[in-house]
C-alpha cells in the first residue's frame, strides 16, 4: 500500500495485481476473490455516471461484493 499504510493496518491484506485486460474486467474478475472492492476516480463530471467514471460505474452494476470508490482530493 502507498505511504506505508500496510505497516500501519497490518490485519488489511491486500493484493496488487498488474494486468494487461480492461480494468472493470480483471477487478470484477478478481472481485470474486475478495470481500471488498476499492477503486479510485477522478470525479470530473457533473452527473452520477460521470462522477463515477467508467471502471467503477461499471463494477457498480456487477459486482457481488461491497465496492468503495474513493475520490481523490
């Protein structure tokens, strides 16, 4: 994890995992791995769907696991 969050909640394990498919598929993918989802988003629109971006709008509709999407700054 970046900024040494993984020393600081050692309990959290996480997976990075590098791949060449399309974003929304390798995370939905791996969703079924997991017991939660995290994505990122730019946050550039002003409607819903565009806030959301398109990787986390569509792991929204699909995936079966609690998702966060956090927002940068």
């Amino acid at each position: 994890m970046p900024c040494g969050l993984g020393e600081r909640y050692p309990d959290v394990t996480v997976r990075r995992i590098v791949t060449a498919d399309r974003p929304a598929r390798s995370l939905l993918d791996e969703s079924v791995n997991t017991q939660l989802v995290v994505v990122g988003t730019h946050g550039r629109g002003g409607f819903a769907s565009t806030v959301l971006g398109s990787t986390s709008n569509a792991l929204l509709h699909a995936v079966e696991v609690p998702m966060i999407v956090v927002r940068s700054r």
